[in-house]
C-alpha cells in the first residue's frame, strides 16, 4: 500500500520549572489561550483561561513491552537486541527492581485512582510488533476500563534489519498489527475533545511530518480550542541535541549515529522535509497551544520556544509517566 493510500485508508476522527504569560493576541477570531504551566516531574499543572474546568490526561510513553511467543519465531533474527533490552529495570522514583509489564500496569492503575479523562499512550508501547505483546496490551487496557488514545513510536512498527522504508514499515505494521489499538481512528492523525480541550495526536515515528498531517494540525488550529499536541518525538528546541529531532536544522544523514545499531535506514541526507520544517514553525506560533507533551528520550525535559511549551516524559519502562492537568485561570494563584 503505497502511502497516500495508507493516508486515505480510515476516516478522520481525534524536576524544572516552564512558565509562560499569558497571551492577548487573538488568532482566527478568538482570543489566545495560554496562560501558564509548571513541571514537578511527573506532575504537570497547566492553567489556561480558556479552561472551564478541570482536564486531566495521564501521559504513558515508551513502555517498551517484549513479550513474545511461538507467533515471532520468524522474526527472531529482527527482534532479537530489542527483546533483550528492557528484560528488568529501575523504577525512576524508588530504584526498586521492576520492569515493564509491571510498570504499565502501574501507571493504568494510577489513572484509574486519579480518575484521569484520558490515558494517552505516546509511543513506544512496544519494542518491536509482537502479536503477543500487543495482545497482552490490550488485555491491560480492557481490563482498566478507561478512555485511552495511541499514537505510534519508531520501535512499535521496527522490526531491526527488516527491509523497507520506514514509511512502509510503518504502514505495514499498523495494518497488520497495530490497528486495533487505534480504536477506528486514522493512524497518523487523530484528535480527542476531552472537556473543552483538544487533544491532538501525530505520528511523527519516523522523525517527519506529512503534508496531510500539517492540513490536519491546521485545521484544528483553527477551531480557536485549547489544544494539546501529543507526539512521540520531541520537536526541537534551541540548545537541545538531534535527539529533538523532529524539526532540528541539523537533523539528517550525516548526523545520524544509531542507523547502524538500530538496522534501519539513514535518515535523509538532505535532511527535514520542507513540511515538517513548516510544521515546527506553525505549532510554534500556535497561540491556541497549551503545550508539546512527548517522549522518546527516557529522560524528564522541559523548554519553553516562543512562549510554548514543551515537556519530555521519562520512560514507562522504568515506571515513568505525566500527570497532566489542566486546570482554569491563567496563574497558579
């Protein structure tokens, strides 16, 4: 399935400190919303005037469940540095031995107690596509009974050395594996209105944005909502590394360091599309943005670029998760 098919497949549906004043400009007719936001790693508190009450989303990015069975076999030669990779960690609060099935169901419990609006699954759920893994998931989410939204990270649809395009690998992996857990809704765009919030969700897995994303991110810009924007990649920001990829003028071939461990392709030599460089700009300039929530990294980051801001979760495979609220006025008074 060539891309623009793939696009066009399934109907569109849904320890730092950051502050940022707030905004009296107006944009497409309706006043800015922002108003201010604290981190307290993994507490995030933001308050906007546009917010009438209170909106709470439980952030839960790189999980990186292995789980396998007979079913991947065939792919042992491709999964084989993944599976090894998160076996047993360090929980990121108490050092305490844990690991990642425990981990994610942890953070589902978490939600529940604090009776999040929605549980946002930001990438990395997997570290390869195991059917049994993504089974095992979405028994968890059954059984939790809560709203949850997905977008997909580049180790949820990479099987290491598999030949491909990234985008193809992605677009085969979805329709094969991953598509339940989209719950109906477009893969690579999707949008959840919880409360007068606007949760936004794009796939941005292979480092680029598509020029029916950028469509995508504009028209809900437009609505004049409160948006959240949800990606897996963190969007670059002055000072950081290409690690901040998506957007990052020196993203490109000859800065990139892991294609070979990781057995994918080189990112391209001429780096970042002009549409995903467009898409960095405008969501910069989004004077309707509560906030960038990703992860990616493993690790906790907070920036503030052009009066928007941008918080980096640490992993769900060491425990990690945010709790995210947003709450009315435009202070912590």
């Amino acid at each position: 399935m060539n891309r623009r098919l793939f696009l066009q497949s399934i109907p569109l549906l849904g320890a730092g400190l950051v502050s940022c004043s707030t905004s009296r400009s107006r944009s497409h007719g309706k006043a800015a919303v922002r108003g201010s936001l604290s981190f307290d790693n993994p507490s995030v508190r933001c308050f906007s005037p546009a917010i009438e009450k209170p909106v709470r989303l439980l952030l839960i990015p790189d999980t990186h469940l292995w789980r396998d069975d007979f079913r991947g076999e065939d792919f042992m030669r491709y999964s084989a540095r993944m599976s090894k990779a998160y076996n047993s960690t360090r929980h990121f609060q108490t050092a305490a031995p844990t690991d990642p099935e425990q981990s994610f169901v942890a953070a589902l419990k978490l939600a529940g107690q604090r009776n999040a609006d929605l549980v946002v699954l930001a990438g990395d759920l997997f570290s390869f596509p195991s059917e049994a893994a993504i089974e095992w998931a979405q028994a968890r989410l059954q059984d939790a009974a809560l709203p949850y939204a997905y977008v997909a990270g580049n180790h949820d649809w990479h099987y290491e050395g598999m030949d491909g395009t990234s985008d193809l690998l992605r677009e085969t992996w979805i329709q094969k594996r991953l598509r339940p857990l989209y719950q109906g809704v477009h893969p690579m765009m999707s949008v959840r209105k919880v409360g007068g919030l606007r949760v936004i969700l794009l796939d941005n897995s292979t480092y680029e944005i598509h020029p029916e994303q950028l469509e995508f991110y504009r028209r809900q810009v437009k609505t004049g909502e409160p948006i959240a924007l949800i990606v897996h990649i963190p969007l670059y920001v002055p000072g950081r590394s290409v690690g901040f990829g998506c957007g990052h003028p020196d993203w490109g071939g000859k800065n990139d360091k892991s294609f070979e461990l990781e057995r994918r392709p080189r990112w391209r030599e001429t780096g970042h599309t002009e549409t995903t460089l467009a898409f960095h700009r405008e969501v910069f300039s989004t004077p309707n943005l509560l906030g960038v929530f990703a992860g990616h990294i493993h690790r906790p980051s907070s920036d503030a670029y052009l009066g928007v801001p941008q918080i980096v979760s640490d992993a769900n495979a060491v425990g990690a998760y945010l709790d995210i609220e947003f709450l009315p006025g435009s202070y912590a008074g």
